[in-house]
C-alpha cells in the first residue's frame, strides 16, 4: 500500500507541456541544503518543513504557519499516542530523544522524582534506567509514554518543545528505532528489512516496531499532503513569466556605467516545448532556467527560476561542465526582486532609467505584469501603481491605433517616470540651477582632506544636489507598505536677510573654515566647540546645513580618525532630530557610512552610529537605504550580548548593554517598513528580542517592546511572540511605573490578541487585571488608546469577559465615552460591543446611561466607529428595556439611514443590528414587527 502511494506521488510530479507545477515543489519551501535532506524523518521535514540558519544554531526551524501546522500534527499524534497504542507506546527507544527544554523542574509533579536541579521518571526500563531524565536544561525522553506525558505538562510551551526536539534529533527514526531503520538516499530498504525480522521469528517487540514504524509512516504522508495544500495556493512564475523578465532586463543591461547590469545570459539556449530550459530530470522539482547574471557591484551570480520563485544556486561546476543545484539563498519571487536585496548598484541605476519605452505589441486578454523597476524614487501603492498601469496600457492602444497608417512605430515614455516629473528639459534645468547655487555658494566652500578618500565638501555637494531637488518629489509616490510616513515634509527655509540672523548662526560659520581645512586636532577642537551650541535649536541645525558643514560631517565619517568621527557623530545625532536634516544626510549618503561603522570594533562609535540611524530612519527612503545596505543584519548583530538577564552589571556588561540599547532603538525606527519587518526576522532578530524582553533596564525594554509592537502586524511575529513566550514578558510589563513602556506593551497585546491562543496567554498569566487598572489613566491618550485597543481584542473569548465583569471594566468604559479621540471611542465602543454579548454587562450598559452615548455616536462619519457602535447598539437592542430608550433617542432611524453607507462593513453591521430592533420593537395598534 505504502509503495503504491509512493508511486503514485511519483507519477504526479512529472511535467506537462502546458505546466511546470509539480507536487515536489514543497522542496522549496526547505530551508536546509539536500546534502541532509536524506537523513531527516521521512520527507516532510526535509521537504515540506521551513528552515533557517538564522538565530543562535543553525538549522533551525523558522516561526511559520506552515510549521506551525506541521508541528501541532507532530504534537496532536505524539499526544495521543499512549491511548491509541499503549502497547506501543511502552517500546524503549534505541537511543532517547535529547534536546534543551525550557521547562523548569516545577512542572513535573506526580509520577516524577525530583532531587533539586534533577528530575526522573519513577517508570524504569529494563536495565533501571529512568524513561525520562532532565538535568538542568537537558532533557532525554526513552519511550513515547513519556513523550506523550511531557507534551500535556508543557501545556502553552509544547509548540516550543517539539520544535526545540526535532531541531535537536534530525533523524528521530533512527533513534527510536535504530540505524537500520533510518531514511537514506536512493532505495528505501527500511520496510523489506522489518518483514525479513517477522520472517525470522514471533519476536512480539518486533512487530511494535513495525506497527510504530508504519504509524510514523503514515504520520511523514499527512505531513506531506498538508503542506502541498498549503504550498499549491502560493502565486507560481511560469516560464513565460521568467523569459519577460528577462528579455526586459536585458534591454536596460551592458557594460556602460548606468546600465542595471553587465550581462544576463541563460545558461542553456535549449527551450523545451513547455517553455523551460532546465533538463528534464531537474524540471521534476519545478525548474525552469538557470541564468547567469553579472551585476557592477558583486562577483557574477549563478541563480535558479523555479516555479516557487527564484533562488542562488552552487554556481557552475568547471570539471563537470554542469551546475551545483544547491540553493544557497532564500526564495524571492522574482528575479528584480532577488537583484534588490543582493546589489544595490542595481537599485541605483534603475533610478538613472529616466524612461522605459513601449513597443507596439499585441495585448492578449489576459496580461501578465512583470514588476521591473523599483528605485530610490519609485514605490507607488498597489492600487495607484494598478490605475497608471491601465492608463499606460490604454494610452499605448489608443496611440498603435491611431498611427496604423503609417510605419513609424510611437514610443510612450513610462507613466512611473512621468508621475515623477522628471523629463529632459526638467532634468537640464535642474542641473542648470544646482550649478548656479554651486557658483554662489562657491567662496563659502574650500576642500577637507581625507586621509582615506580625499573627496572634497564640494564634489559631495555637486553630486549629490540633484537627489535633494528630486527627494521630495520621489517620496510622494512611496513603495507599497504597511507602514505610515512620520515626518511631513516642511518647506526648506531661506533666510532673506542678514539683520536677523541670530549670533550663533555666525558663531557656527565661523567654525566652518577650520572645520573644513584644519589638521586632526583643530577639526576635533572645532567639533567640540560646535557642541558647545545649542544644537536643539532650529537655527544651529540650519546653519550647519546652509554653511556646508553636513557634507564635512559625513566626509569625516569617512576618515580614519576615531575622535573626528566620534565628534561628528554626536553632533549629527543631535541635529537629526530635524526633519530636512534627515533628508539632507540620506541625500549625501550618510546613511551607506553609518552602516558600515556599525562593523567597528570601537563600541563607542557603534553606539553613535546606531542612535543616528535610528533618527534618519524615520522615512521610507531612510529606511529603505539601510536594508539594501545591510544595515538591517549588522543592527540584529547589535543585540547579541552575553548578560542579557543581568542585573548588577559591570562597566564591561553596561557598555554592550547600551550597545544593544541604541541597536534596538534603529531597528524600532526601521520596523515601520514591511520589508524590514522580514529582514528582521531573517537576520534572527526574533529570538534576540525576546531575551532582551526578559531584562529588567527600562531603557532597553521601551525600544524592544516598540519594536515587538511594530512588527505584531505581521502574522509571523504574532506566531513567535506567542510561542517565544513573550506574553507573559508583555503582561508583566503592564505593572511597570514608565506610561511609555505600558504603551507599547498594550500596543502589542492589542495586536496579538487577534489569535484566540493568545487571548488565553493574557487570561493565564493575568493580564486582564493591570488591563483594567489602566482605564483609570485617561489623560494619557495614547496608553488609554493601546489599553482599550488590547481589552477590546481580549474580549472577543467569553473566558475573559466574564473576568472582566469582575474588574468592572463596562462601568469604566462607559464613563469614557465622551470627550475621547476617535482613536480610542473606536476602541471602547468595540470593547463595549464584545463585551455585550453576555446579558448582564447590557443591563450595566443601561443602568451606567451608556446607551444615549452610542446611540449619539451613530451620526458620526469614521467609518470604523460606526462599524463597532452599531454592533453595540445592536447588542444592546436584544433587552426590552434597552430597546425603548434606544427607540425613544431615535436609534432606529439612524440605524435605518445607516443603511445608505458607501461603506458595505458599516451597511452590514447596520442591518445586523436592526434586527433585534424589529425584534423588541412596540407593537403599533396593536400589531407586531414581527
């Protein structure tokens, strides 16, 4: 039966003509290279199960849904083991299971012996040897009895534990059965070798261990068959897909300097009738191609087109005349996307691409878009990127049409370019402009020399001027993201005169000329009595720009002397906090600099760099230029320390302690971006994270939970926020004296509470309560708006309502139904509406007066706010008593004339809500509504 559903699986996986899909694209959901895929259980966590080498160890296996939902069927059939097969669940494993638990010796209770630091189990095997044995973090397991008890102990932990297990025993079969029974590559002779040892003899141990081999089987299938129906609903690339991109590629591809690469070549020119170039025997596993691409800034990089996506293989192999399949990279969904993330002189000079010219081709019906372009200036959001693209296509059309008559073919430029405003004429009369402003400004100007690069104030002025003109411009039309723009652009300043210019704009300018053209030792001097200024104040951070003092700063980052960069780090950090500062500094590169001194061994400089990383970083471009630079790997970096849990800390401890402070204070900057986000999570930021989240100093705690809150609105991190066990760090958090950090805690129980397991990690751990306590602190908008945010979400489960019932929280939320931001009624009324549900919190709703409120809340215009109020309303409506006030306010109607919402969300609540109105309704002469 088992050979002929793999044979069956076999059959499915070759290719068609018409497709490339196959069931064995799951293997590129692996995160291990093959070298071991042999060698783990079966080929569901080979090939289905998603791995890093991120984080502390390698090999890991990542927070993911689709782990998850491998991991809790692993859970789900060890659990149940010991009922459904006690006969085998009593079998000693050949060798136990071993890992490091984050179970304590607490948890163990009956059927343990516990001796301090030491805990065993009172079941014994034959030779007297504990079935489990845990000695500080150290855990060994014999049989599955006792795997089956530990996952019930581990309660919230057992998704942490299996995953700690199986990351820990690659190959579990060998170990609970034997060598001889694990999965090698080639023929499997595992099955053939256990009906030759029931040949032998009626061995009863043996038979359990085919009855527990077939059962592990059966186990590997479902793994399998779960994860292709997760992997099937992924968006594939299709060898038509691949060739438009690349042939579009090509056309902005050669060896001049603004060219996007050097060469893009494919590595066979043999097309098969399906479209793909790969050999047959690799087209099984969803190949499709293999190019070889040669960016202006990277050693030539050989990669691999596969229907999951596309990915950086072992290269060509010189003595064998073939390619190493290997994947040596993450999956990314495209080829522009890949060369993002791996060249940023790629991003640059698809900036310089003024135009991108159209053709007169053939549109079929069904269009497939192959995003190419994504510079420094572009990043429109879905939907506006959709409209130009209709407009650029119909534009095209309409101009094929018209000039059929002749033979001349029509170019468009790109829709992308022109909603930029850059054009030709544009473009020479910016230029034309920046030189004039250089010719002034020219006599205020003299040289600094570097010792490392010997670039002048001025050429890093002269080429970077252009940027600055078109900054604005480009970050109107901003990538895609989930993140909101923090700075809002303020119109750059001139002053018209010299009367009012204040003395320290003076005081600074003369600064300048020693700053520029002194030795080491006047340009630290120079530094210091910069410093002396009030650098807070608008006017200084001004002077220092309009006298050309920033590109001196930022060239001296460049140098290699320790004091002038420490110098001119404290003063960018401190001017920073402005706006067209921040701008300016990512302008003249400033931000590619810092990233690099995040590498130096000097933990001062590293402390510096970061903090002003995390005040540039405050715009999309900003942040955007510290991820393709790798500013995003070296920032995780930042946060490995060795005393992370300390408390009295040595001068040495407290140095890489504030080290990690000022890194989590870049990545909470960067987190606002999506891509970031990811990044994040890939440089193994998460497991850092939560160690840091256990620390005790306030000062590391705020931008850790920041961050964590940032990026909860990704449902990758909810997952490991919950299975890190940083719940309980949260809610503990509620309790602390500093209102920034409570924010930021609430902030990110509000996000997570979305999943119902974590809804019930607040409830256990009791976080309810200090939930409750801080409805008392209503000066504070923004915590009162986390906290009523984290409450509404916690009241969605029954369990936590009815604890809430005994806070008193309805009584409280009533009373702040009036004089609130929209932000937070949003929140109360939706609270209110979840925590309506239970009968006795609408007869405190009416005995409060909380119903002439919401009911005056039904003629507002926030479309979220009418959305949750008339589903309290609505709640409300279900008790007669309600029903008549909410009747005699007029409650009905407004419900009634909700109904001509654009919105559908506030349309359907709204007739939701009528409902019970009709329902309670007064019978009128005598005649019921119903």
């Amino acid at each position: 039966m088992i050979l002929e559903v793999l044979s069956n699986l076999n059959d499915s996986m070759i290719l068609s003509e018409s497709s490339v899909w196959s069931s064995s694209d799951c293997v590129y959901s692996l995160r291990c290279p093959p070298s071991i895929q042999g060698k783990t259980m079966g080929a569901a966590l080979a090939r289905a199960a998603q791995w890093t080498a991120a984080g502390y160890g390698t090999g890991t296996l990542q927070i993911t849904p689709l782990n998850e939902a491998l991991l809790n069927q692993i859970i789900k059939f060890a659990e149940d083991f010991s009922t459904r097969h006690p006969q085998e669940a009593v079998v000693v494993f050949k060798e136990p299971l071993e890992w490091k638990t984050q179970l304590g010796c607490s948890a163990f209770g009956e059927g343990y012996e516990i001796d301090g630091a030491t805990v065993k189990s009172e079941a014994k095997d034959e030779d007297g040897q504990p079935l489990l044995l845990l000695t500080a973090s150290n855990l060994r397991v014999r049989n599955f009895d006792q795997l089956s008890r530990l996952l019930q102990i581990a309660m919230e932990k057992k998704l942490k534990e299996a995953q700690a297990c199986l990351e820990a025993n690659r190959d579990p079969i060998v170990k609970i059965l034997g060598p001889e029974y694990g999965t090698v590559e080639g023929e499997d002779k595992s099955m053939l070798h256990l009906l030759e040892k029931v040949k032998q003899g009626d061995d009863p141990e043996t038979e359990k261990k085919m009855k527990i081999f077939i059962l592990l089987h059966q186990l590997d299938m479902q793994l399998l068959n779960s994860s292709l129906k997760h992997i099937s609903q992924d968006i594939r690339l299709s060898p038509a897909a691949v060739n438009n991109e690349v042939n579009l590629l090509k056309n902005f591809s050669g060896k001049g300097v603004d060219t996007v690469l050097e060469s893009l070549e494919y590595t066979s020119d043999y097309t098969f009738s399906n479209g793909c170039r790969a050999p047959p025997w690799r087209q099984v596993h969803g190949e499709i191609c293999y190019l070889i691409i040669k960016p202006h800034d990277t050693d030539p990089l050989c990669i691999t087109c596969s229907t999951a996506g596309v990915f950086l293989n072992g290269g060509e192999l010189k003595s064998k005349g073939d390619i190493d399949y290997e994947r040596k990279s993450d999956i990314y969904k495209d080829i522009v996307t890949f060369l993002r993330e791996r060249s940023p002189r790629f991003v640059e000079n698809m900036a310089k691409q003024q135009y991108t010219f159209f053709k007169e081709p053939t549109y079929e019906k069904n269009y497939q878009r192959v995003e190419v372009v994504d510079a420094k200036v572009s990043g429109q959001s879905q939907n506006h990127y959709d409209y130009t693209e209709k407009n650029v296509h119909e534009k095209v059309k309409s101009s094929a049409a018209k000039s059929k008559s002749t033979d001349k073919k029509k170019l468009e430029p790109s829709m992308k370019w022109k909603n930029i405003g850059l054009s030709a004429a544009r473009s020479a009369k910016a230029a034309k402009n920046v030189n004039e402003e250089q010719r002034r400004s020219s006599s205020m100007s003299t040289k600094i020399k570097k010792k490392a690069t010997g670039i002048s104030s001025e050429s890093v002025k002269m080429q970077s001027s252009l940027k600055c003109k078109i900054s604005d411009k480009s970050e109107e039309v901003s990538e895609s993201s989930s993140e909101t723009e923090e700075d809002e652009e303020q119109p750059v300043r001139h002053q018209e005169g010299n009367t009012d210019l204040p003395s320290e704009y003076w005081g600074i300018q003369k600064l300048a000329k020693y700053l520029k053209g002194g030795n080491p030792t006047a340009t630290v001097i120079a530094l210091c009595s910069m410093r002396d200024f009030n650098l807070a104040q608008e006017t200084c951070q001004l002077a220092i720009r309009d006298v050309g003092c920033l590109e001196v700063l930022i060239n001296l980052l460049d140098t290699e002397e320790i004091k002038c960069q420490i110098g001119s780090l404290k003063i960018l950090k401190e001017i920073s906090q402005n706006t067209l500062i921040r701008h300016a500094i990512a302008d003249l590169g400033g931000l590619e600099i810092m990233v690099k001194i995040l590498d130096s061994p000097d933990k001062d400089l590293k402390c510096l760099a970061a903090e002003t990383i995390a005040n540039v970083a405050r715009f999309k471009r900003a942040r955007r230029t510290v991820r393709l630079h790798g500013g995003i790997k070296r920032l995780v970096g930042l946060l490995e320390c060795p005393s992370v849990r300390s408390t009295g800390l040595t001068l040495y401890q407290a140095k890489d302690t504030e080290i990690a402070r000022c890194g989590a204070l870049a990545l909470w900057s960067c987190s606002k971006s999506t891509k970031n986000k990811e990044a994040i999570r890939k440089a193994g930021g998460i497991p850092l994270l939560a160690e840091w989240l256990k620390s005790s100093h306030i000062s590391i705690l705020t931008p850790v939970v920041g961050t964590l809150q940032e990026c909860a609105s990704e449902p990758s991190y909810r997952l490991a926020i919950r299975t890190e066990g940083m719940i309980e760090n949260l809610v503990n958090n509620l309790s602390s004296e500093h209102e920034e950090l409570q924010m930021h805690c609430a902030s990110a129980i509000f996000k997570c509470a979305e999943d119902k397991e974590t809804r019930d990690l607040v409830r256990l751990h009791g976080g309810l309560q200090p939930l409750s306590v801080l409805l008392g602190n209503s000066e504070n908008k923004q915590l009162l708006a986390a906290v009523t945010g984290a409450i509404w979400k916690c009241a969605i489960s029954g369990e936590n309502v009815s604890k809430f019932h005994d806070y008193k929280v309805v009584e409280a939320l009533v009373g702040l139904l009036t004089d609130q931001p929209e932000e937070v009624l949003i929140n109360i009324v939706g609270a209110l509406g979840e925590c309506c549900q239970e009968p006795i919190n609408r007869a405190i709703i009416r005995q409060c007066g909380g119903i002439p409120p919401l009911v005056k809340l039904l003629t507002g215009t926030n479309q979220a706010l009418l959305v949750n109020v008339t589903k309290a309303v609505g709640a409300c409506a279900t008790e007669p008593e309600n029903m008549m006030i909410i009747d005699r306010l007029d409650g009905v109607r407004l419900l009634w004339s909700l109904l001509k919402n654009p919105n559908p969300d506030v349309q359907a609540s709204a007739a939701w809500a009528i409902c019970p109105c009709i329902e309670n309704a007064k019978p009128y002469n005598g005649i019921s509504w119903v």
